[in-house]
C-alpha cells in the first residue's frame, strides 16, 4: 500500500467516526509470529497469509468473523 502500511491504516480507521468497532482482517505476505501479535493487538480478528487459496478464502474469513462475539 502506497503511502501506509496495514497497522497505520487501522489506527486511521479506529479514528473516524463509526469505525471504532469495525471488523479488520489483514491479508499479508507478513506471517511472522510477532506480526501476528502486533495487527491482534492493534485489535485486529486475524491475518490470512499470502498466498492464499482462492477456493477456501471465503470459509476462512467466515470462521474468523464466526469467532467473534
């Protein structure tokens, strides 16, 4: 991403009006374990790998958003 990296965009967006709670799934090349921990302590649901498989990404993110209250 041009100009902002994910963790920056989510602060941004936790900024704005109506945007505190929203939902935020990140999909990186970035997999390591102190990655993860840091976009989850940003308050993010989870991160998906790339590369991704195309077949299974929509029942991966279904089972994140499932886990959420």
């Amino acid at each position: 991403m041009p100009g902002m990296d994910g963790p920056t965009t989510l602060r941004a967006l936790r900024q704005l009006p109506g945007f505190a709670a929203t939902p935020v799934i990140f999909m990186t090349a970035k997999g390591q374990p102190q990655e993860v921990a840091e976009y989850k302590a940003l308050g993010a649901l989870d991160m998906i790998s790339k590369p991704f498989n195309p077949m299974t990404l929509a029942s991966t993110l279904l089972q994140i958003l499932e886990r959420e209250p």
